[in-house]
C-alpha cells in the first residue's frame, strides 16, 4: 500500500484533449489524507484552485476503491479451477472484498511500477464510467437497481469474453473510455441486469450475486454482443504499446561516480572511527564493522570500490546519517591533515558548487514535503540545511546530489 501511495504521488497523468494539465490520481492509503495534504497546501484561494486542478477530488482513490477496481476487472482462478476471486467478491462488500484482494491479488512488492498503477488507474475509470453509464434513480436512463451487481459483473464478463485482451493503456492515455466501449458496456449491463434478475433462484437477487454459481452462471451465457465494435478498444498483439518502467534503481556513470566521490570524501581514519561507534553504540554488528574497516582501507590506499564494496559504504553512511550525523562533521578537520583527500575536496568544490544551492535545496525539500520519495531522515538532514541548523558542506552536496537524481526519476525538475 505504501508502494501504490507513492506511486499516487509522482505519476502525473497524460495531456488529453479534455485536460490540458497533467493530474495525479490520489491513492488515500490512510483517511484523511487528501484533506490534510489540502489544507496544509491551500492557504489561500489560489492555493486551493491550484492544488484541487493538479489533486482533483473525482481522482481520489481508497483502499477499498482500489481493491474493487481491480477485483472486478479480473476473475483469479486457484487450484482445481476453483474461483478465488470473481465479481461475485466485489459484491459481497468492501471488507471482504479488501481481504480477498490482500490475500491473493497484490502482487510482490516489486512488480509494483508506474506501469502497475497507471492500469490500476484504468481500472478505476472502466468501473467509474460504467457506474455512470448504469445510472441512479435519479437518472432518466437508469437501467434498475442492482447497480452494485452489474457493474462488476459486466466488467469481468468483458475481460472474460475479450481474454483479458482489452488496451487498458490506451485507456490510462486517453484518461477516459471510447464512446464505443463505453456503449459496450451500457448494452451489455443491461442484458447482465436483466439475466441475473431472470435466473435468481432467490428473491433476494443480491444475494445470489455473492456466490460463485451466479458468476459460473453468467460465464456460460450466450450474450448478445459484437465483439468487432470495439476492436480498437482491444490490445493489438502484433504491435503491441512499450512500456516504460520507471525505476529507483539509478545506476548511469555519473551517479556511480558522484557516490566513489561522496565515500572517498571521508577520510579513512574516520571510517575506522565509524566501525567503533557502531560497535560501541550497536548499530554495526560485527560483518559491518568489517565494512567500515575495508572501506578504510580502500580509501586509504586509493584502491578501487567494487559494486560490493561500494554499496556497503553506502549503507554505512546511511546509517551514519540517520543516527549520528555530527560524526560526519569531524571529517573536514581530519581532511587537512590527510593529503590523500584534498583532490576530492578541491574535485567537490567545482563540480557541485553551483549545481546544489540552498535555493535547489529548498525547492526539494518543498517537493518532497509532499510526495514522500526520500526517507524521512534524508529529508530532514535537507530540511536542517535550509533552516540553517546545518552547514551546507561538500559532502553534504555530494549526499543531496543523490537525493536529487531519486527525485528527478520521480517527476522532479
């Protein structure tokens, strides 16, 4: 869930003819989410006219909400062919559909991507613009009263009749259905409607619409339809779209060489020094401590950093940071004293002096205020900096050079 928050949070969706902005889809992963974030964002009227364009409340989304979407969008078949989630599910209610969804259809953690939340959000917009298209009482057009039936219903039948074949990136581009589809989608609720109300064993039609017979039921239906009117609605499996993925995982050159920087930068003397801090204040168990001292060594004799090696540094750092940053101040004091560091030092000075300015800083801090990319801590150390609590050092730069590359893969500019 705090994967799919973040997400919510940096995927901006695309221009379309009807939006000439680029909006977030809000995933409300606590209640009151969307209201704080608002109120702390909209102090004054033009605040709040910025922030409900760029947040729009109609693009807020629950857990719940989420776990309905998906759920109905999809049947999950276990084993012996028994039927672990169906449209039956989502109208059984929100609790136990949430659970269903849960326990058997979220994925690992790191097949949750942009391309994952961009198809979450098409999903919400079938399921949206078939409740529309189903109406209330209210409406003229209304199709019944069972609309918290047909509309799962009707979406899992289309996946089921089109092998799950229908183009939810078009969908997720357009922002919105073709008016074909959505037609579709209108003529086939109401043959859904009517079907279940026919066939109900039982007065009590929603009732019937829980159990899995229903949905066996509706499956072996010869429905009236024409599948050829919304073809282009359908993904074209012999020039299918790519896919861009967007990853935390930046690992180009110059990065790389930013962090060899950033770890050489601290002087040899002082890893040994962090391997006894941790020791002494139990943050480094033994392996690690082994960490600090190879790292000594490497800077120390101006050795190469294998990727190993480097990424221990790195999680030494790290930890550093997040629970005695003061350690790192000694550095520039144990940095005149030892020759080996000054090219780095001099290196630092030109090539970052004029790219992280408090300026940058502050607009990062603002940023990430909101979307909550970087860990707390990294955002407070920024945070320091800029309230003055902190002094703006090389190796702080080289630190906040990592932390604006992780922003800019997440929408930054």
């Amino acid at each position: 869930m705090i994967a799919i928050e973040k997400l919510s949070r940096y995927v901006l969706s695309p221009v379309t003819p009807s939006c000439n902005i680029q909006t977030h889809w809000f995933f409300e992963r606590a209640r009151g989410q969307y209201k704080t974030l608002r109120s702390r964002e909209g102090f004054t009227k033009a605040q709040r006219t910025a922030f409900d364009k760029k947040y729009p409340k109609e693009q807020v989304f629950t857990k719940v909400e989420l776990a309905k979407y998906i759920n109905a969008y999809q049947e999950v078949i276990g084993g012996y062919n028994k039927i672990i989630i169906g449209p039956n599910s989502v109208v059984r209610g929100n609790e136990k559909n949430y659970a269903k969804f849960i326990n058997n259809n979220l994925p690992d953690e790191k097949k949750i991507n942009n391309v994952y939340f961009e198809d979450a959000v098409a999903k919400a917009i079938l399921f949206k613009t078939a409740e529309k298209r189903y109406g209330t009482k209210k409406n003229d057009y209304c199709i019944g009263e069972l609309r918290q039936v047909a509309v799962p219903y009707t979406i899992s039948l289309i996946s089921y009749l089109t092998d799950n074949k229908l183009d939810l990136y078009k969908i997720w581009k357009n922002q919105c259905l073709s008016d074909a589809l959505s037609d579709f989608i209108y003529d086939l609720m109401k043959q859904v409607n009517a079907f279940i109300i026919d066939n109900s064993p039982i007065t009590h039609y929603i009732e019937w619409a829980k159990k899995d017979e229903c949905w066996e039921l509706v499956k072996q239906h010869k429905w009236n339809f024409n599948i050829e009117e919304i073809t282009s609605d359908l993904i074209d499996e012999n020039n299918p779209q790519k896919r861009k993925i967007l990853t935390d995982e930046g690992n180009s050159e110059e990065e790389e060489k930013h962090k060899e920087e950033l770890l050489r930068s601290i002087p040899y003397s002082l890893w040994k020094k962090i391997g006894e801090w941790g020791r002494n204040a139990g943050f480094l168990d033994p392996t690690k401590q082994g960490w600090a001292s190879d790292v000594a060594f490497i800077v120390k004799n101006k050795r190469p950093f294998g990727s190993r090696d480097k990424n221990h540094a790195v999680s030494l750092f790290e930890t550093v940071c997040k629970h005695n940053p003061e350690l790192l101040e000694e550095a520039d004091a144990i940095t005149e004293s030892e020759s080996q560091s000054q090219d780095i030092s001099v290196k630092s000075t030109s090539s970052l002096s004029d790219e992280i300015t408090l300026d940058l800083i502050q607009r990062m801090v603002n940023w990430d205020r909101r979307k909550r990319i970087l860990e707390d801590w990294k955002w407070k150390v920024m945070d320091d900096v800029v309230q003055g609590r902190k002094p703006l050092t090389d190796r702080m730069k080289y630190a906040f050079y990592l932390n604006l590359e992780k922003l800019k893969k997440h929408g930054f500019e």
